[in-house]
C-alpha cells in the first residue's frame, strides 16, 4: 500500500511536472512572441520618426529655395523692365542663396526670354510654353490660383529632370487681373532627393505620389506604385501649391532573426529566468506609462511644461547653439468663460485652441501646454522680427477668425502673443519665458484697454 501510494504520488507530481513545463512552454512561447511584436513595432516606429525626419527635410528644402524665389518674383511683379534689364544682377543673387535652385527663367507671355545661367540653358531661351501642353498646363494652374506651384518632376529642355516653381506676375497686383508672363525656377530634382535622403533610405521601400487638380488622377512620380496599396505608414508632404503623398513599406527580415533568437534562449530557460523576465517586462512598461504621462498634458496632449522646459534646456546647450524664438500664448477673458459657461467649456475651448495651434505651426515648431490657458511655442531657426511678427499675426488671424462652438454658443478666441528669440546671446531659460511673458502681458494690457 504504501509503495503504490507512494507510486501514485510520483505519478501526480509526475503528471503535475508535465502541466507545469507545458503551461510553461506555452506561457514563454506567448510571452516571447509579444516581446518580439514589441521589437517590431519599435522599430518600424523608428522607422516612422526616420521617415518623418526625412519628410520634414524634403518639405523643408523645398520650402527654403521657394521662399528664396518669391524675393524673385516680387522684384518682377514691381517692375518688370527693371528686372529684366538687371536680370543678371538679381538671378545671380537668388543662385547665390539658394540651395538647390540650377536656374532661372522670365518669361513675359509665356515665352522665355532669358536664363540664368544662361551656359547650359541656351535651349530654354525662346521656349513657348504653348508648344508643350504639359508644361503649359502647371503655367495656367500658377496663374489661376495667383500663386506659386511647384511642378514636376518634368523633362527640362535643356535636359535632364527638375522641380520647378512657377511664379505668375500680373501687370496689375493685387487686383492680378492683367497678366504679364511668369518667372521659372528649376530646382535640381535629383540632388534635391539624393541630400534629404529619399535614395538612401533604409528599412524599407518608399514612393511619392501627386496631384495637378481634383478632376485628375494621382500620379506616382517615384518609387514603385504598389507601395500605395500596401502601405505601412503614408504622410503627406505638404508644399507651397500641393500636397503630395510619401509612401513606405518597411522590411524587418532581421527581427525574424532576432525572433527565432530568443525563442531559442527563452525556451530554455529556468523558471527564475522567466520570472525576472516577467519582471524586467513589467517595470519597463511602467517606466514607458510613467514616462509618457510625465512629458504630456493629460488634457490637450500636447508636450506639457517639464517638456518643454527640457526641450529648450537640450537646444541651448547644444554645442553650436542654432537660433529659435519662443511665443508665449494666453488666452484673453479665459477666466470669463469658466465663470458663465462652466470648465468643460473651458477644457473644450482649450483642446480646440491646442489643436488649432499644431495645425498652424506644423512642421516649423513645437506646441506645448505650459499651464492653465497658457502655451509655448518653440520655431527653430527663426529669429527675423519680420517673420516672427508675420508668424503671431498669421496665427492670431488663424484661430481669431474661426468661433469654437459650445452647445448653443460661438466663442471666439482672444490670443495675447508675446516673444523672445534665442541666437547665441548669454541668456538662460528663466530670462527667455520672462521676455516672452513680458511682451505677452504687454499685448493683454492693450487687449484690456481697448475694450
């Protein structure tokens, strides 16, 4: 009795054993499974960043050459018999600044009369544009909207491929009823790609897609155009005229690797190795939570004020120092609206301001809640008075113009903007938020005054 006993002990510790290591198996087969998911996913978020990063650069370069050219243009809109007597003066000074820009064209009716450089061009010189209806269509669209638009890539006449921006001038601006031709600024379309890293991206396969007018279809310019059906991420590349799509589709051939990897280690593990695995997984994935939640509004979800505080603190003890301008941004008669319409008027009205102000600013800085109705807003690179000046007012008009709806009311927001801009000088982050608030409160006391 006692040895079957004993038998029959063995035999459930035996059969327990067995559902132990199967439970076991089955347990650190999953959780390796969802570790590796995890990889993937982290890397094709790098992937992401990477690509966002290199949009941003497309957008950028293209943005830079074509604000460059607008200075252009607008010496031409003034008077242009004096541009073209001094087309060399003025065309040299815009090669000189311009990154990517290989020449420039004017072209009174339609018909280019002269290049620069004209050494390698001479085959523009006295083009119609009527004669290459192509050509002709993106033209007519530069004159319809009375704007710039970037067209291409298109086959240049004196060879090879190029990005050009069309700039239509009228006899009679701003009225622009009276058209006197254009000015063509051909930008070098395979440089453009090769520099902001397009051709060299790495991960996975990428295609940029079109569109002249909504009565036309899309077309894929580069990369292979299956891209768009399969996607794992597209954005949108947003120029001056258009907005294009980028697409891409990424390869992870190597975390398959990683995966059978550690599949193989894990397996073999010990219980106590599953364990602190358990463990290490659990206190990373409250390190992420803790982490976000600690950088973020809970309210907007914008960066919040110890983001953006750390984020001035990396950028000015960066070794060269680059320039930036801070906005503060408050809210007029905020207050006002909590006391008659209630706080989740306010919260709505707050959400409603955050985004507006992300989609305003874009890619030219970041937008951070600093606290009760107040934001930030870093610009890198941007330190002209000018431009600051012509940023706030474009943002004020922005989101002035448009009421917030709250049940039965329209709101419409009151910004008081003020700034400080950063450009090497020996300041630390406390004098900028207190120069930027300063010049803030200077506008509220206006804003008061004048009611």
């Amino acid at each position: 009795m006692h040895l079957n006993s004993n038998r029959k002990h063995v035999a459930i510790f035996a059969l327990l054993s067995c559902l132990f290591l199967l439970a076991a198996v089955i347990t650190i087969s999953a959780l390796t499974k969802y570790f590796v998911n995890n990889e993937i996913q982290q890397e094709e978020e790098n992937l992401r960043k990477n690509l966002a990063l290199l949009r941003f650069n497309f957008e950028a370069t293209i943005y830079k050459d074509t604000y460059l050219a607008d200075s252009l243009a607008t010496v031409v809109t003034i008077d242009p018999d004096f541009a073209m007597k001094n087309w060399h003066v003025i065309a040299a000074k815009l090669l000189d600044k311009a990154q990517y820009v290989r020449n420039v064209a004017i072209a009174p009716n339609n018909i280019i009369s002269l290049v620069y450089p004209l050494k390698g061009n001479e085959k523009a010189v006295g083009f119609d544009f009527r004669t290459q209806p192509n050509q002709l269509k993106t033209v007519l669209l530069a004159k319809e909207q009375q704007s710039v638009f970037i067209a291409g890539p298109v086959n240049l006449v004196q060879g090879g491929l190029g990005l050009i921006a069309r700039y239509p001038i009228f006899k009679d601006y701003p009225q622009n009823t009276q058209y006197w031709g254009g000015v063509s600024v051909v930008m070098n379309y395979n440089q453009l790609l090769h520099d902001t890293g397009i051709t060299q991206f790495q991960g996975g396969d990428i295609a940029i897609k079109k569109q002249l007018n909504a009565n036309e279809a899309e077309q894929v310019f580069y990369g292979d155009p299956n891209i768009f059906e399969d996607a794992d991420v597209i954005y949108p590349i947003k120029l001056p005229s258009a907005t294009w799509n980028l697409a891409a589709k990424f390869h992870v051939e190597n975390l398959s690797r990683i995966n059978h990897l550690r599949l193989g280690i894990v397996g073999t593990g010990t219980v106590a190795a599953f364990t602190l695995y358990m463990l290490m997984l659990l206190l990373f994935r409250n390190y992420q939570h803790t982490h976000r939640a600690a950088l973020h509004d809970e309210l907007t979800h914008l960066p919040n004020r110890r983001f953006i505080i750390n984020e001035l603190d990396r950028v000015m003890n960066k070794h060269n120092q680059p320039s930036f301008t801070l906005l503060n941004i408050d809210l007029n008669d905020f207050k006002r609206v909590n006391d008659e319409l209630g706080h989740e008027a306010g919260d709505e009205l707050l959400k409603y301001v955050a985004n507006r102000l992300v989609t305003e600013v874009g890619i030219k800085g970041s937008v951070a809640r600093f606290g009760g109705d107040e934001f930030l807003i870093l610009l890198y690179d941007v330190t002209d008075g000018q431009e600051i000046e012509a940023i706030m007012a474009h943002i004020t008009q922005a989101i002035e113009s448009q009421p917030f709806c709250w049940q039965s009311q329209q709101l419409t927001p009151s910004l008081s903007i003020g700034y400080a801009t950063f450009d090497g000088q020996n300041a630390d982050i406390k004098e900028l938020l207190s120069d930027a608030d300063r010049r803030m409160y200077q506008q509220k006391r206006a804003y008061r005054e004048s009611r």
